[in-house]
C-alpha cells in the first residue's frame, strides 16, 4: 500500500508514527507544511519537518513533543548574555546544527526537498519505506494579522511563529496570510506522490497553518482530487477544543467553528467539489454514539466515523485509522 500524510507539526507527527505502526509494510509519503518556516540568527529553521523527522527518526524530546531530545541551551543561554534578540524562540544546541547544515546546504543552492533527503538519510535510514516532503521548494511563510492600537493602521502583521510562541496566540487573529504561496510550486516528488497513492489521510494537524498552507500549493489540491486515491480526514477537535496547539484562536479568522463538524465542512465532501471521502471525528463529537461507528450524519452528506481519537500511543493511533480505512464508503 502507498500512503500519503498531509502533516504538521507535534500532532502530524504522532500520527504518522501511527499510521505506520497501522501499516509496518506500507510505502509513506508524509507532504508536510513549510509555512511555518522562519529566518532566525541567519539559519534557516524547518519546525514542522524537523518535529516530524525528530519523531520518526527516535531523536525528538517526548514530553515537550517537539525538539531533540537530551537538548542543552548553551548557545541560547551566551544569546541572551549579548541581549541578541529574539530569544523567544528556544534554539537547542543539537538543534542548532541541524539548522546550520539545512542552511549551508540551501545557501549551496540545493533546494528544501533534496536538504531534507539529506537530513533524513541519518533519521530515517531504519525505514527506507518512509520519506518526509517539504509541501513546497518555494520560501512560504505563515503571517498573522493582529491588533496593533499604536499602529495608524489599528493593527500589524507577525510571523506565525512570534504569535505563536512569544505572544502565545493571545491576540485576536484577524487573518491569516501566506506570504508566497500564490508563487509557490509543489515541492519534486509531491504531484508524483499523490498521483501513486492508494490512501490520503489528513493529519489531524492545525486546520489553517498546518494543513491550509499544504493544500493553497498551487496544483496540489487538483492532483490530489486527480488521483485514484479516497481521502480520509481527522479531526483534531475533540469535545469543542483542540487536543494539540491553539488552532482555536486560528479557526475563527478563516470563519470556521470550532467544532470537529464544522472543521469536516471546510474540508468539505468530495462529491460536493470537496476533499473528502470521510471525516472522522472523535466519539465525544457524535450525539449517542457509544462505539466506532460509519455513516452519514444527520443532516451532513459528509461520511462521518466516530471513534476514539486520542493518540495517547502508536498503537492507539494505529487502531483509529485502520478503523477509519476500514470504513471507507
């Protein structure tokens, strides 16, 4: 079976580690979101294929999610001694070397794709079955407009990653915009990825910066709609709340609930010039149900599977998708 993840971020990559614990023999393509992407003391930073390949690779810090593990901060501590800013966002020392060979390597003139390639020949070397594609070569970064009362204007824009990690998303999100996408091609391997799959599955990653940014490549969201495989989507809204992250402070900037049903209609159903083939969500975001259970919801064409969506393991993920694979209409 070949399979392709659309991911971000911590919960793209618990889920993909599921998913391959679900199918140990399964060739997996994860297209994963570089919008988050930043420019920080000259290095170039990857946080959602770095998070991802940490993960997969056994080398990522389990309890914060993200990061190496076994990190020291001494090079962030001697920043902060020289008042170097910004030091908001928390560069580990083993972290850091990743960065330098990702931007020597680019700065060489080898494009995302190939840098990741050669990053993950050490993390992923174990499961030559398993590769990691940047969604696009092309530089595409997340903004956040915010208020700003100091500003003629009433407000200003911040890279996803300030808002996210120096100002915690608490500032009302006005909209969010991806600063060259519209330029942007799919990442080599992507468009040849999608047209072999026999399965797409929708991480159950941030809605608007994770798997938005993924699918407003130009081209990528009509090959993925070409090709032969059914869609599967998974909510990361579980009882009216994000399990992962702030996308609750995203969602009502794109104009979307904060509900699992809500999220599935955005995605919307392929039949009605949508995405999916299914939506599943997790047991507590479907009325009576007492077990893992398919069908079309009331009043929703969507076909919808509630099940248990907690990733609290490989092997819980795993049983939530091969239930939702075995659930295709």
């Amino acid at each position: 079976m070949r399979i392709v993840v659309l991911a971000g971020g911590v919960g793209g990559s618990r889920f993909t580690t599921g998913v391959r614990a679900a199918y140990p023999d399964a060739e997996i393509t994860a297209i994963v979101n570089t919008a988050d992407d930043i420019t920080l003391h000259g290095l170039r930073i990857c946080p959602d294929l770095d998070t991802m390949m940490y993960a997969l690779g056994g080398g990522n810090d389990v309890e914060r999610g993200w990061g190496r593990s076994g990190e020291t901060w001494q090079v962030l501590d001697e920043l902060r001694t020289y008042g170097v800013e910004p030091l908001w966002f928390a560069l580990g020392d083993r972290d850091i070397a990743t960065h330098l060979v990702r931007t020597q390597l680019m700065n060489a003139g080898y494009p995302l794709s190939e840098v990741t390639a050669a990053l993950c020949s050490r993390w992923l070397a174990h499961d030559p079955r398993l590769r990691l594609l940047p969604m696009s070569d092309d530089r595409v970064e997340t903004h956040v407009l915010i208020p700003a009362p100091d500003e003629p204007s009433g407000r200003r824009a911040v890279h996803f990653q300030e808002y996210w990690v120096r100002l915690h998303a608490e500032p009302p999100a006005l909209a969010v915009i991806q600063v060259g996408i519209e330029d942007s091609t799919p990442a080599a391997g992507v468009l040849d990825a999608l047209a072999a799959a026999d399965l797409v599955l929708l991480a159950p990653s941030n809605p608007v910066v994770s798997i938005g940014p993924i699918l407003a490549v130009p081209g990528l969201r009509s090959a993925l709609l070409a090709g032969p495989a059914p869609v599967i989507g998974f909510s990361g809204i579980l009882a009216g709340a994000p399990v992962l992250g702030m996308a609750h402070r995203l969602l009502p900037a794109i104009g979307v609930e904060v509900q699992a049903g809500a999220v599935g209609r955005h995605y919307g159903h392929r039949a009605a010039g949508g995405l999916l083939d299914l939506w599943v969500v997790d047991s507590a975001d479907a009325p009576g149900a007492v077990s893992a259970t398919a069908g079309a919801r009331e009043g929703d064409d969507l076909q919808t599977l509630a099940t248990p969506l907690l990733m609290s393991s490989p092997e819980a993920t795993a049983r939530f998708v091969r239930a939702a694979v075995g659930a295709l209409p």
